[in-house]
C-alpha cells in the first residue's frame, strides 16, 4: 500500500475517503504542482 493511503486513507484505498476531497487537504499537499506530479507519476 502506497504512503499515501497509510497516510490519508485509514489503512484503505485513499480515494475512497471523502474527506479527501476537501480543499484543506489539497492545501495541506502544498500546492497543484506538487499534486500534479505526484499524480503525475502514475
């Protein structure tokens, strides 16, 4: 499992956490160029 999913997604599928989508968590990613990248690397 992704650090990712450990991290935001409670042991589960990140995705699936609505909480995710919220846009205090896209802030606390830091900025849309680092959430394009790490997107990007899929």
């Amino acid at each position: 499992m992704c650090e990712f999913c450990t991290k935001h997604g409670e042991g589960r599928k990140w995705y699936e956490n609505i909480t995710n989508y919220t846009e205090d968590l896209f802030y606390q990613v830091n900025s849309e160029e680092n959430l394009k990248a790490f997107l990007g690397s899929f």
